[in-house]
C-alpha cells in the first residue's frame, strides 16, 4: 500500500513538472526587451500618532495626578476629532463615569511624568563647632525625575486642566444609538 502511494506521488509530480516545462516563456530577437523599472512608493508619516495607540493613554492634570484615561476619540464626518472620552474613577472597569471633553483642550506629552520618588545616592554635610563635641547631619536625596524616549507613534500620555472630582461631577457620556 505504502509503495503504491509513493508511485501515484512521483507519477503526479512528473506530471505537473512536464506542464511546467512546456509553458516557456516567447523570446523576439528583433527588439531588445525593455528595462523593467520597479518602483517602490513608500509613505512615512513622521510626527504622526496612530489612533488606536490613543485609546487607553492615561490624562493628567497640570498637578501630574493621574484624573484617567482616553476611552474614546470621536469625530465629525470630515475625519476631524472632535471629542475625546475620557474614563474617570472606577475599578478594572466597574464604576467607571464617562465624560465626554473638547478634543482641543487635551495637551499631549512626549515626556514621561515627573516621578515622585527619590533616589538614595545622599549628600552628607556635617556641621558643628570647633571642638568637636556637637555635630549635626543633615543627609539630602535628590528628586529624580524619569523621562522615556519619545514614542514616534504615540503620546506618553494626555494633558487635562481638571481635577478628578470636577471630572466626577460632570455630566456622563453615553452612547446614542
């Protein structure tokens, strides 16, 4: 059964290379062929953000506190955005209150949000009087802040002038249908 196999394979692919062989290509002496150009077009759009990158980039106030995230962009018939939805509160999505804000009053960042935490490479200086027998030390840690390399296709994040409570207080976003 095994060798029978083998041959029906062999006699198929002797069969399909015949049919390969048969179709050459027609070659004309009189001209000579002309020079294939192949072009290559290629679009860059440097500088530009992708959309579904902005969905989920968290929103900051002019404090760095975190007040939510882009939940949504929306826009008008001529492709232009004009809203964006903004999730604020809640807890892996349960509670979360929709609001919707003009798309212009968003600021976006490259920069990362300065980081509240301190490194530990201190300073000391040591004062006291001449003696010897006082002293006192002060030890001081420099406020580092992070910043990431710039994204090229999106924002690190968004820039809002609200607080989270009047982001709370304003009127819920829901979807017409």
């Amino acid at each position: 059964m095994l060798m029978k196999s083998i041959a029906a394979g062999l006699a198929g692919t002797a069969l399909l290379a015949t049919v390969a062989f048969a179709q050459s290509p027609t070659t004309t002496t009189d001209k000579a062929a002309p020079a294939a150009t192949a072009t290559t077009t290629t679009t860059t759009a440097s500088g530009e953000w992708r959309a579904s990158k902005m969905s989920g980039l968290k929103v900051y106030n002019d404090a760095n506190e975190n007040i939510g995230s882009i939940n949504d962009l929306l826009m008008d018939k001529s492709g232009a955005i004009k809203i964006a939805v903004i999730g604020v509160g809640g807890f892996l999505g349960m509670g979360e209150h929709l609001v919707a804000v003009p798309y212009e009053k968003l600021k976006f960042v490259n920069e990362a949000v300065a980081s509240t935490t301190t490194t530990r490479p201190a300073t000391t200086t040591t004062t006291g009087a001449a003696t010897g027998t006082e002293k006192t030390t002060t030890t001081t840690a420099p406020a580092t802040s992070s910043t990431s390399s710039t994204s090229k296709w999106y924002p690190d994040h968004a820039v809002f002038n609200a607080s989270k409570d009047e982001l709370k207080n304003m009127p819920e976003f829901k979807y017409s249908e």
